[in-house]
C-alpha cells in the first residue's frame, strides 16, 4: 500500500512509471511495519466475511495486492491500474512471492469509464482516489462493485512525507515545508480532491462507515540506508514540479540535498526522519 504520488493521475503520459515504482517500492519497504499496522487493523473488519475475491484500485507496484493476497489464501486478488508498467512490476512481485496465478492485473484509467471487473466482496483504494478527477462518480462504481454486506477500506493523505529537520543547513531555514506548499498551490487544479472529506463521499455513494483511524508516522534516526534513498526519491520528485517562482536559493538547496554523491545529500545525513500523516476509513455497502 505504497503512498502512490500518481497511482490513476490523470497525466499518465508524462509520468516516469520507473522512477515511480522505485518510489513505490521504498515506500512499502521504509514503511513496512506500518503498512502491517495499517492491514492488521483493516482486516479486523472483515472477519467472517466469505472473501474469495478482492479488488486492489491503484495498486501501484503490488504491495497492497500481495498483502491481501496473502492475508487470504483462497481468494483472487484483482490488480488494478492505470500504469501498465507498474502492474508489470507488481506480476514479477507476485510470481517470486508465488502468487501469481491468484492476481490478475487490468489496466485502466479511472477517469475515463469504470472497468468490468465483477463483484468483489472486499475492495482497497489505499492513496489513490485523490488522483481521479471525479472520486465520487468511482466511490459509486465501486458500491456498485461490492456485494452486500462486503467492505471497502480507503487509505488516503493530507500531504506527502517529510524528512528534513527545519534548519537543514544551506542556508535555507524551513526549506521543505516552503517547497511542499509551493507544490501544493501549483498542482491545485490537478489535485483539487487532496484532503477531501471522504467520510461524506463515502456515505454519499451509499456506503456505511464503521470506523475511521488516523495513523501517523514518525521514524527517528538512527534509519537503514533505504529510508535516505526513500527521502532523495522523494525530494526528487517534490524538486521536478516546483513551479518557477521558487527562490534559486531553495533550488540549489533541494539539488545538493539530492545530490548521490555531495556532501550535504540525504544519503549522507545523519538527521533525516521520516514524517507522515494516513487516515484509513473501513466503510460497508448495507
């Protein structure tokens, strides 16, 4: 259930699918023991629930689709994307973890029409729905999708990790938190449904909330080696869609912080933490 920048965004034909399955995939492994805190709490909900298939709506590089592919053994798990790279990655994960023949991956863009995928008696959208630029119109397909009595969990963000300390050094006090917000207001009309209430679009399409938990992340160092490349990964992406009124200061601040081989680069420093904030909503069709 990686934190999916660009799971089903609606400008797939300029998005590095291999650098995003790379940030993908740092995400699920720097954050494994919360991931597994996330799907332990989730799964609570749908015991005694005759799951035999499941759909995974942005699965991204596959983490989520294993971990429920594994958590239940006799169900098929539907892989759905719209990145035909990233459901390539997810199959090779799937046949060394020796799942393959229970995921089925379908490719599709949500915005455009709702795929024929079947019923399904669980579904998960963990950190994709505020990439569709109609969420409501899916969280209608996908109450449509699940049986009665079936269950849905959706795992959403109010804003992306950070890493940094606020004097980071270089001159540049309050460096990531100025970046994030300069992102935020020049992606706004690509995002407009970051931080919405999901809690009145789940019951608007006719879903039932049983409960709703916010989980937050906050590594301290001393952190394994993955979790600087996991922050430059992710500087990198936050520096490649800065809009051009960003000061040159705080630009040559982010290009040394990601620089592999400089001596101020996340990989080199001693000071990173790992920041996040996921609210996870488990919601039932009557």
């Amino acid at each position: 259930m990686p934190d999916a920048h660009h799971h089903q965004h609606h400008d797939q034909g300029e998005t590095d699918w291999e650098a995003m399955a790379q940030l993908l995939d740092l995400d699920a492994e720097v954050l494994r023991s919360h991931h597994a805190e996330v799907t332990t709490w989730v799964f609570g909900f749908s015991a005694g629930l005759p799951v035999r298939r499941i759909l995974d709506v942005g699965t991204g590089t596959g983490s989520g689709a294993l971990a429920l592919a594994k958590r239940f053994a006799q169900a098929d798990v539907i892989a759905l994307d719209v990145s035909a790279e990233l459901l390539g990655r997810c199959m090779a994960t799937a046949r060394e973890a020796g799942v393959a023949d229970r995921i089925h991956p379908v490719q599709a863009d949500l915005n455009a029409a709702w795929p024929v995928v079947g019923a399904v008696e669980l579904a998960w959208a963990s950190r994709s729905l505020h990439h569709l630029a109609a969420p409501d119109r899916v969280l209608t397909d996908l109450f449509a999708t699940i049986c009665p009595g079936g269950v849905l969990a959706l795992a959403e963000i109010e804003s992306f990790p950070r890493f940094l300390p606020y004097d980071v050094g270089l001159g540049t006090p309050g460096l990531e938190e100025r970046c994030h917000a300069a992102l935020a207001e020049s992606v706004a009309h690509e995002l407009p449904h970051l931080g919405s209430d999901w809690a009145a679009l789940l019951r608007r399409a006719g879903f039932t909330i049983r409960a709703e938990r916010t989980f937050a992340v906050h590594l301290e160092p001393p952190l394994p080696a993955t979790a600087g490349r996991y922050a430059q990964a992710s500087l990198r992406r936050l520096r490649s869609g800065l809009p051009a009124q960003v000061s040159a200061g705080d630009l040559a601040a982010l290009d040394a912080l990601i620089d592999a081989d400089g001596p101020e680069g996340v990989l080199r420093r001693a000071d990173l933490t790992v920041r996040a904030r996921r609210t996870v909503w488990v919601a039932s069709r009557p």
